[in-house]
C-alpha cells in the first residue's frame, strides 16, 4: 500500500481516501464517488477495527461480507481496496495510541469509554500508509467527524478533511451496516431517530428555545416507539459538542437510540 501510495504521489497524482469498516451501503458509495471527482485515484479501507470496540461490543457480530464490498467498490471506480490485518495493523509490540483531549468527551465518548482513542489511532495509522491528500468522512458520524478534523489540525497532518451528508434510506433512516441487525418490526421503530430529528427542528421553528422542554418532547416521542432505548438526546454547539441550554443559533442535536439489540445514531444541525 505504502509504496502504491509513494508511486502515485510521484505521478503527481492526487490520492483521495475513504476509510470504512466494510459492510457496503449506498452511504459508503456516495463517499467513494464524492472522493472519485475531487481525486485522482480513490483509496478505500476496510478493517474492522478491534480497538474501537468495547469489550461489551458488537466487534465479532460486526457484519462482513468482501466479496460484496470489492463488487460494488469496483462498480463505483474505486482504484485500491485496502484490507489490513488486525495483526498486521496491531502486532504484539504495538503500543502507541492518539487522543484528542476535549472533543471525545461527550454524546458517544461517554458512552464508548476508549471509542474515539481507537478511530484516532486507526486513522492516523491508515493516513501514513494511504498517504491521501483528502479524506471523506460522513456527517452520520458526526462527532467523528470533529475529532479527525481537529488531529489532523492539531498534528499539522498535510491531509484535507471532507464531510459528506447523510446518505438515508427513503423512510428517513440513516443507512448504516449496524440497521442488518433490526427485525422487521424494530426496523418500523428504528425511523423515529430520524422523525424526532424533524419534529425537533418543527418545535423550534414554532418558537421552542428550552432544550430541556425539547429534550423531554423528543424522550417521549422515541419512547412511543417499542424496542427503543435512549442512549442519549444531547443538544449541543455543533463546533465546540459543548452541551446547550438554549437554542440560539445553529444547534447539533445528537441522538443514540437502541433498537433491540442495535445501537443507531442520527443527528442534524438544526437552526432556529
Ligand atoms: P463505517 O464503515 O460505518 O465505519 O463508515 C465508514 C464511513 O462511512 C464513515 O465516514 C461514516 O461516517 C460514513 N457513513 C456511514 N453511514 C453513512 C451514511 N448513512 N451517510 C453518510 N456517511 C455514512
């Protein structure tokens, strides 16, 4: 990959980088084409990363299917298919792990103790062997998205940092690999992240500022909805993640629902 990588940059060729967990939907593709027209050769990995997982975690069950994924990576122009080995990645010897302080605190960092510490580490990893001069990122992941910006700021990495929109599903759910482990009936649930998103965005329209009123209406409305368990409902300054009591001005709300067994986020920068 390395020397691909130093081949094409003495080319002069721009390398365009979108790093995945494998389990292709339509929200991996449009990252994959999003990277195609802003690069020369787009690279992309697939590693399920072991140390982003909590020991209570879906890490074995994560689903996985590479023949699949190379198929409709190829079918978008993709040009490298990246698939380290978690040995590889992480011999014995390995000990060496990034942190960004501030940011990994709240929404999923309190949640994941030792989540983003693994998806910083993985991918300052992937950059140095990938050697991209951007990277795409999806919004579904949005907090993620802040962290990497910020380490490749903070560690001066010569690397742009690209957000794509969430890619959903017709009745408004996020596409996510995790949405394979929902039954019908949790998958007929599974749509109110999405539906109190807009009702939140509704409420403030109609002039409700108090988080803590918006936060009650959304715990109830998810509530409604059988087999869900709230994670958290977190309104929050959509730069800093700092939590709000107020809306103001553009506003991140976060959502982490359980449905059955599976653990769906969404989010949307609502604005009053
Ligand atoms: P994953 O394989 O779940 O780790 O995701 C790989 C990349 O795809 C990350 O940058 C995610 O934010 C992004 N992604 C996953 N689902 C979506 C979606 N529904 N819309 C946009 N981007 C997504």
């Amino acid at each position: 990959m390395k020397s691909w990588a130093d081949d094409a940059r003495q080319k002069g060729l721009r390398i365009g980088f979108v790093p995945t967990m494998g389990y292709f939907h339509e929200g991996h593709l449009a990252l994959m084409r999003r990277a195609k027209e802003l690069a020369d050769q787009v690279v992309v990995s697939i590693f399920v990363n072991p140390i982003q997982f909590g020991p209570q975690e879906d890490f074995r069950q994560y689903p996985r299917d590479l023949e699949r994924d190379i198929r409709l990576a190829q079918e978008v122009g993709v040009d490298v298919i990246f698939t380290p080995e978690a040995q590889e990645m992480y011999p014995e010897s390995f000990q060496t792990y990034v942190e960004v302080a501030k940011l990994t605190k709240p929404l999923c960092g309190a949640r994941r103790p030792g989540h983003f510490r693994g998806v910083t580490t993985v991918c300052l990893k992937l950059f140095n062997i990938v050697r991209p001069h951007l990277a795409v990122f999806g919004l579904k992941d949005y907090q993620q998205y802040l962290v990497i910006r910020r380490m490749v700021a903070d560690l001066d990495l010569d690397l742009e940092i690209i957000g794509h929109p969430i890619v959903r599903e017709a009745d408004g759910l996020a596409m996510s690999s995790r949405n394979v482990y929902l039954s019908t009936e949790e998958r007929k649930s599974a749509t109110c992240l999405y539906k109190a998103l807009c009702l939140a965005q509704e409420k403030i329209k109609q002039g409700l500022r108090e988080v803590s009123l918006l936060k009650r209406e959304l715990e109830q409305f998810i509530l409604s909805h059988p087999y869900t368990r709230i994670d958290y409902v977190e309104f929050c300054h959509p730069e800093t993640l700092e939590p709000l009591s107020e809306v103001r001005g553009p506003t991140l709300l976060a959502l982490a629902v359980f449905v059955g067994k599976a653990r769906l986020i969404d989010n949307a920068v609502l604005k009053p």
